[in-house]
C-alpha cells in the first residue's frame, strides 16, 4: 500500500480544484475539495460540519473563524476561513434546493435526510478527480491536508508552525506530511552558493 501524497504539481492542483466546477460539475464534491484544502482539517471533522459552524444565521453571514473540537485528537482547532473557502461555500449555500438550516450538514449524503456524506463517499469523489485527471500518485482525502502543508511549507511557513496547525504531536510526524522529495531537497543544496 503506498502512502497518500500531497497534490505538488501547482497545474494538476489547479484541474484537480477545478475538476467539480467545470468537468463534471457538481457544487457538494467542489467545496469538499476546496474546503478540505484550505482548512487542512481531516475528511472526518469536514463531513461532520454543520452550517452553524460557518456560517451566522441570525447576521446572514460567513464566520471569519471556524473553531471545532477535533474527533481524533480530542484538542480545539480554530481555523481562518479565507475568500477562498467564503466563496466556495457562499456557491454551495446558495445553491441548496432548499434553504440550509443551522443544524444542517455541510456535505450531506443523497441517501437519508440530513445525514453527512460518509468517509468512503468522500474518498471515492477525491478519487474519481484524481484518477480522471490521470494522478499517477496515491490520492485520498487526506491528501487535501497534505497538499495544505506542503504549499504552505514551499511559501516559507516553518515547519513549526505547520506542526501546531496540524496539531501533531511530533516534528517527525509534520515531516512525513510535508512530502518532501529529492528535488525539493536538490534546490537547497543548488541554491546555496558559499
């Protein structure tokens, strides 16, 4: 089994982002994508987000911060929502057949009422991005919060800083998750220049 990787090719990110607005259009998979990149929050407290979270009924208005209790680790996690995720998820609200209701699910199943999309449904929609787009790596849902990472890592975030935003509990953890290859490394050696 190989190991999930983050989406390092900036062209490939960009189809795969794209992938649900234009190829094959579907609003729910769109925002699980864009949401799940931004956020780097695991594909298990994305699926179980309810409008509240994000949003502010009583001011018909996106939240600036969205704050949750993490199910794997227990510890809170207050995430900035940017344009981004406000955009993406202004589109998903508004194009609900019904108005969503502060107790509903963000992403919700197309089997029940109001039940969340379940992990396998979301895994299977990252995948079917990925593999239309010809991704020869091993993509999954947790590739959105490496992606996440490894992007904010090559804009000059440290590595510290990315440990406390993943909320891991070592660095070596952080390391695995930023995928750094050879040619990442070769760039440092090739740009120093004593």
């Amino acid at each position: 089994m190989s190991t999930t990787q983050p989406i390092r090719d900036p062209q490939l990110l960009k189809d795969f982002k794209d992938y649900y607005l234009h190829r094959s259009p579907n609003i729910r998979n769109y925002a699980l994508c864009i949401l799940g990149l931004n956020t780097a929050l695991r594909i298990t407290d994305m699926l179980n987000l309810k409008w509240k979270d994000i949003y502010r009924f009583d001011k018909a208005a996106f939240r600036p911060h969205l704050t949750i209790k993490e199910k794997k680790t227990g510890k809170q996690n207050t995430v900035a929502l940017n344009q981004a995720v406000t955009d993406t998820m202004s589109l998903l609200f508004s194009s609900q057949p019904a108005a969503p209701c502060e107790n509903g699910y963000i992403f919700v199943s197309r089997n029940g009422n109001n039940c969340p999309l379940s992990r396998y449904q979301a895994y299977r929609i990252i995948r079917e991005a990925a593999s239309n787009l010809g991704m020869q790596q091993h993509i999954s849902c947790h590739s959105l919060r490496k992606t996440f990472g490894y992007y904010a890592w090559k804009q000059g975030t440290a590595p510290a800083m990315l440990m406390t935003i993943f909320n891991h509990s070592s660095y070596q953890i952080t390391k695995r998750y930023l995928g750094i290859e050879q040619d990442d490394k070769d760039k440092v050696f090739l740009n120093i220049s004593l």
